[in-house]
C-alpha cells in the first residue's frame, strides 16, 4: 500500500530543487562572466620588481594579472578557483600569456621614451602552469612568434612555474624544459620551501631562479630555523648556478638580512608595489607601510586545472 508523501518530504524535495536552480544559475552566471572577461580583454595587469639587492639594479619584472571585480567574483582567488574548476584554462592561458607580452612591451615603450637615469630592464616573469608547457600546441613555436610580435626575446622571458604538485613524471618534465631553453628561455621556480613538493621540484628541475616563498621570508631576521633553510637553499643554489629571488619582503629588516647574508635578488612591497607601469624598485632605507598591500592581490595563480582544452 502506497502512502502519500508527507508535507516534510515535498518540502525537502522542493527545497533541493530550488537550491539546485540557484545552484545552477550561479555556474551560468560565473560561465558569463569568465567568457566576458576574455573577450573583452577585462583583466588589469600590474608589474611588480624585482630588485638586486647587492646592486640596487632592477632584474626585471613579475607580471600580475587582474580580473575586475563582480558580484560573480568578488575577489581575484575566487575568480582562479573557479576557473581550476573549469575546461577553460588553456585558452584563458593563451589570452593571459599574449594579455602579458602586449602590455609589458607597452609598458617598456612608455618608460622608455621617458628621460630617466635608470638602466632599463627588459626581462619579464611570466606565470604558468606546468601542464600548459606540456600541451603540443603550447610547444609548436606559438609563443615564438608571439614574442615577435612585440619586439620581444624568448632570452628575455622567465616561465615562472605555479601549482608544483602538478609535476609528477620529472624525467619528462625535464625534457619539455630543454625544448624551452634549446630556444633561450629561462625557468623559475615559485614558493620555494612551503613543502616537500617544492623541494623535490627544485632538485629534479635545476631551474635558473629559485624563488623563496614569503612564509620564510616573514621576519626572517627573528626565526632561526627559516635563516637555516633559506641557508640550505642559497648553498644548493651557490652550487648549481641557481639564483635565488626572495619573495614577500615587506619590511627594511627583511632586506638587510638577505642583502647582508647574500641573497641576491628580492621582491616585496617594500622594494616595490605591483604597478600598471614599469616604476623602478628601491632598497628600503626606512620602513614602509603595506597597509595599502591588500588592494592589490598577486592574482594569475591558478590553484587546480583540469586539462580538458587545448590552447588554439
């Protein structure tokens, strides 16, 4: 015998399917959105130096990529974790990489034409996910000739490699890299020392530019065991011809350190705020305030992908 459903089960069903819809309309919703993005070239773009800190030269920049905030993506991680989620990171990587070279060769041009006493850098990092350079397209001498397109040099671009878990076969990684540096580009790795993984990436891939993540950097001067491990780091460094990049230097403390212990390069708001320009770095001779650090977020760090795409 069959009994009518009760109120508190229509209730429940009713409410699953609502929240289904809304669910539903929320994915559209942010689908739209992405697909804006692109096609109306809506993201800002933002350079960050990076500073010698034993000569005070500039050894380039970091390019940040922005989207605009919306109700969808409120803010910049929401918008990358979202698109992890998605089979459109390839072709959003295709747009974010030609997005970076156009601009920063604008950039250039504009800081160029401007009277200055400053050297000029040209060297640009640019952030990328490691199964990207793995995709054959990505590999067919695309971005050669999108280099070109700008006046660029592929021994003037540094591939930055995110998400490190991502590597898993390094035997073949390491062979995708020699095609890169067979044609002059360099690789740095990003958060050096947050994990095993990173460690491991390190070994394997011999990069040109160790990274150091900013979590060993917070207040180095004050914490012992991150002054060993950012030690272990520069003498693997010293004894691969690896140079190594201190990210998230926010204080005059932090600077002086590293400059005193060695490390060549650094990055961080104290040397440099992420700019539409190309604005020189500094050495900070007084502290600076980094309040102001959170209205622009590091963005063009893609935290999952799912490599359904390919790039065109």
């Amino acid at each position: 015998m069959k009994f009518p459903p009760t109120t508190t089960g229509l209730s429940t069903a009713w409410k699953d399917l609502v929240e289904s819809i809304q669910s539903s309309t929320r994915t559209y919703r942010k689908s739209r959105e992405l697909h804006r993005i692109i096609q109306e070239r809506k993201l800002s773009t933002f350079f960050q130096p990076i500073l010698n800190l034993q000569s005070g030269s500039c050894l380039g920049y970091e390019v940040l990529n922005r989207p605009p905030s919306s109700i969808s993506f409120p803010n910049t991680e929401m918008f990358y974790d979202y698109l992890g989620q998605t089979n459109r990171v390839f072709a959003f990587e295709q747009y974010c990489r030609e997005t970076s070279f156009e601009r920063f060769e604008a950039a250039r041009s504009q800081k160029q034409s401007q009277p200055t006493n400053e050297t000029s850098s040209d060297i640009v990092f640019i952030n990328v996910h490691p199964l990207i350079m793995t995709d054959s397209a990505y590999r067919s001498g695309e971005t050669v000739r999108m280099l070109a397109k700008y006046g660029l040099l592929p021994e003037q671009v540094v591939f930055e490699l995110t998400e490190k878990q991502a590597v898993t076969d390094y035997a073949e990684f390491s062979r995708v890299l020699s095609h890169y540096r067979d044609q002059g580009f360099r690789i740095a790795v990003d958060d050096a020392g947050s994990g095993y993984s990173s460690l491991k990436t390190i070994v394997n891939l011999k990069p040109e530019f160790i990274k150091l993540d900013k979590s060993l950097i917070r207040d180095l001067h004050q914490h012992e065991d991150r002054r060993r491990m950012v030690k272990l780091l520069q003498e693997f460094a010293q004894g691969s011809g690896t140079s190594i990049i201190a990210e998230g230097i926010e204080n005059r403390f932090e600077a002086e350190f590293l400059r005193a212990e060695g490390i060549q390069y650094g990055q961080g708001y104290a040397l440099g705020y992420p700019d539409p320009q190309l604005k020189p770095a500094q050495f900070p001779i007084e502290d600076y305030p980094v309040a102001q650090s959170e209205s622009i977020i590091p963005s063009h760090k893609v935290p999952e992908i799912k490599p359904h795409g390919r790039l065109a």
